[in-house]
C-alpha cells in the first residue's frame, strides 16, 4: 500500500510542476509577444534637486501594457524576465525607448538626466558598453545625461565582469547610479574601487527616516559616505513633506517620491518641466495602492 501510495503522490506532484512549469512557458512566449509586439511601456518619474525644489532628471519605469490584464507594473514580469534571460532583450527596449524620450525632453546643458535600470545579465554580457555607445549614437542622446541605475547584487554575481563594463561606461562619459543602496552588501572599499556616481538610498530606511533610530542612521551614515566619496544621493520614494524637509536639513542632495509625482507617461513627464512643482501634500497610505 506504502508504495501504491508513494507512487501516486509523486505522479500527482509532477503532474503539478509540469502545469506549473507550461504557465512558467506561456508566460514567457507572453512576454516575448510582447517585447516584439509593442505591449511594453515606459513611465518616467521625476528625481528633484531637494534644496531648489526643481526637476533634474528622471527614470524609466517599464510597463506591461497587457491585453487583458491590463498595465501591469514591473515587479510583476521583471523576475521572470530575469530568470527566463528574456529581461535582455527587454532591457535593450527599454534602453533605446528611454534614450530617444529624453532627447523630447531637451537638449541644452540642463536638460534632465535620464536614469535606466538594468539587471547584473545585461551589464556582464558582452558587447553592453557597445551597444550603449550605438543607442547613444542612434538616437542622439548626450552620454552625459544618461544615469544606468545597478543594484548591490550585481556587484556580488560577478565582480569583475561589473567593474570591467561599469569601468567601460565610465568612459563613454555614462554616469553609474547604486539603487535600492543599504539593503544590499557593499563595503566603502568596492565602492571607491568603482566609478559610481550616485548612491540611492533605498525606499526601506527613507520610509521611517523620521520615525525610526535605526533608519535614520543607516540614512545619515549613507549621506557620510556619499560626501566622503564625493557621489550624489537620491533618496528614494519620498512620500511625506517631514521626510522631505528631514532630508533637506541633513544635505542630501535629491529625492524621488510619490510627494512630488509617481512615475507618468512621456507627456505628463515633459509638462512638469514646463512650469514649477505645485506645493505638494503628502501622499496619504490610502492613495499607496493605485500606482500610476
Ligand atoms: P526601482 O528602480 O528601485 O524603482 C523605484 C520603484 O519605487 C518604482 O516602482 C517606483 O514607482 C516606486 N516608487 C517611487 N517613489 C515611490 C513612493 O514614494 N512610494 C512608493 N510606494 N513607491 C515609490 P516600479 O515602477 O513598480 O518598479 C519596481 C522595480 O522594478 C524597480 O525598482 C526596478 O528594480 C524594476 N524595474 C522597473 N523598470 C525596469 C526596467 O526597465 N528594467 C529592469 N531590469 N528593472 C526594472
Ligand atoms: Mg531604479
Ligand atoms: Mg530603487
Ligand atoms: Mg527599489
């Protein structure tokens, strides 16, 4: 009876992980239709200058734009993407869509910066600094203005292919932002061993920057180090005017957040540079689960 038994729960639990793993590969072919089939969007929010209250750049959000499900956000898609080796093709995408927006968005010496995220596969392929350099090229966007945004995990999949194309980039005049910075593993010496330019601090400790000892040190000990290395710092996903002002008096330098604007569409994203930032409110927990 034992082996009966045995045997048909295992017969039961493959045929489970093959359903699973045919949802995994339609999801896939999904994806790929829609990388190939113009399903994928590109939403933008803005950083701000916190001391100026001014817009001085902003990053591609990609989105799936799906037939029945609707706007689908990236957490949703970019872990398969990731896993499935289809987040290169998809990062290719979003890199050229990102590059020709920011050239729509002005071309003088204060035109914005254009931030891009792209995962540890793209960066430690070969070839990513060429092609950056022929996107650049295409579509006639500044290397100056472009910010690709790495998280701590890439530095730890494969050092030294990362510092190899981030030393690349470096060169080709792209400026390296570190995103989600504090909750990963990266110690002083990686980071002045590396061209990094701007450290963001991760949404996790800005969220409590105000309420919490711990967040609030782990954020002044990031604001230190960025001074101390002479990098930028973007606080991310500022939502209240008291982190806002927090972050102000303790110097650091910009902010993103839902306060200022979530991420929007290209021509929602260019008519805030066309007149001031409206005097914001805070973004209440209840307004948390509409994203854009
Ligand atoms: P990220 O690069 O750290 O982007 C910031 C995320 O925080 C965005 O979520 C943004 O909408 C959200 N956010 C910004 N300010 C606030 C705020 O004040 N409150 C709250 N609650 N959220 C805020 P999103 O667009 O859902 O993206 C999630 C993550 O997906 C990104 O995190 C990034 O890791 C990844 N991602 C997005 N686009 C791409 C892409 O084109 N390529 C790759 N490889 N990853 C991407
Ligand atoms: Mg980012
Ligand atoms: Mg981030
Ligand atoms: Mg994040």
């Amino acid at each position: 009876w034992a082996k009966e038994h045995g045997k048909s729960s295992v017969s039961v639990y493959d045929t489970a992980r093959q359903a699973a793993s045919l949802e995994v590969m339609a999801l896939q072919n999904e994806l790929q239709r829609a990388i190939d089939g113009g399903e994928l969007v590109l939403h933008f929010q803005p950083t701000i200058d916190l001391a100026s209250r001014t817009v001085t750049g902003f990053e591609a959000l990609v989105r799936w734009q799906h037939p029945e499900r609707g706007l689908v956000g990236p957490a949703e898609f970019i872990p398969m993407a990731e896993r499935s080796g289809l987040v290169v093709p998809l990062g290719s995408w979003v890199l050229r869509e990102a590059c020709r927006a920011a050239v729509t968005m002005g071309e003088g010496d204060d035109a914005p910066s254009m931030g891009v995220n792209v995962s540890s596969q793209q960066l430690v392929r070969p070839g990513f600094v060429e092609e950056v350099a022929r996107v650049l090229r295409e579509s006639g966007l500044r290397s100056q203005r472009l910010v690709l945004e790495v998280t701590e995990s890439v530095l730890l999949d494969d050092f030294e292919a990362a510092e190899r194309a981030l030393n690349g980039l470096r060169a080709i005049g792209v400026s390296i932002a570190i995103d989600d910075f504090g909750t990963g593993y990266s110690s002083l010496s990686y980071l002045s061993q590396l061209p990094v330019d701007i450290l963001k601090v991760d949404k996790s400790f800005i969220d409590r920057v105000c309420a919490e000892d711990h967040s609030a040190s782990v954020t002044l000990a990031i604001l230190e180090m960025s001074r101390s290395l002479r990098l930028q710092t973007v606080a991310e996903g500022v939502e209240t005017l008291e982190q806002a002002a927090w972050l102000e008096e303790r110097a650091c330098g910009r902010g993103q957040g839902f306060l200022w604007s979530r991420p929007v569409p290209l021509a929602d994203a260019r008519a805030l540079l066309l007149r001031p930032l409206e005097d914001p409110a805070d973004v209440g927990p209840e307004d948390d689960a509409a994203d854009d």
